[in-house]
C-alpha cells in the first residue's frame, strides 16, 4: 500500500503543477512553449505513474479511468511531434478538474487504511 500511495502522491503532485502552469488561461498557455513542455511532461508522469499501481488496486478504485491514464499522452498528444495544443488545453481544462477530485477520493481513502 505504501508502494500505492507513493505512486497517487506523485499524480497529484503531477496535476498541481499542471493547474500553476495553467492558471492564468489557454492564451498564457498557448504563447508558452516552456509551459505547454511542462504541462506535457507532467501528463506523461501521470501516465507513468498509473501504470506502476497493481491490478488489484485498480480494480478496487474503478472511478478511476485508469486505462486512459495509462495511454493519456496518446488519447491526448496523439503524435508527439505535431502536438495540438487545443487537445491538451481541452483535457487539462475539462477532464483534470474530475482526475484531481478522484486521485483525491482514493488518497484520502488510502490514508485512512
């Protein structure tokens, strides 16, 4: 469990950053090239995290999507070469919110255990 919990701490860490390099809007975004790297490279750390959490784990946090966190570059970056930064602006502006308030969820009922 402490393997777990090390692996959700790092996503949450991951989705904070995420919101400071996002905070002040899609344009700030958009003219940043060192904020859209940080803001993919901290996607792909979520990705990377999730695929370390066992089966078992995952299947007992269900609301979780987590096949999609274990190919969210792909579902989001799609060809890493020719990133559309509206896809990521859209996953980090509508789906994050929604993946923070789950890695939330589980964390604190991982602590209680």
């Amino acid at each position: 469990m402490d393997s777990d919990l090390h692996w959700l701490v790092r996503m949450n860490q991951s989705v904070r950053h995420i919101k400071q390099y996002c905070k002040r809007g899609y344009g700030s975004f958009s003219d940043s090239i060192q904020r859209q790297h940080a803001v993919l490279w901290n996607l792909e750390l979520i990705s990377l995290a999730s695929r370390h959490l066992p089966k078992a784990f995952r299947e007992r946090y269900h609301e979780v999507d987590w096949e999609r966190l274990d190919h969210l570059c792909k579902f989001v970056i799609g060809d890493p070469w020719e990133v559309k930064r509206e896809s990521v602006w859209r996953y980090v502006d509508e789906e994050l919110p929604q993946l923070e308030h789950q890695i939330r969820n589980v964390l604190t009922e991982c602590q209680m255990k």
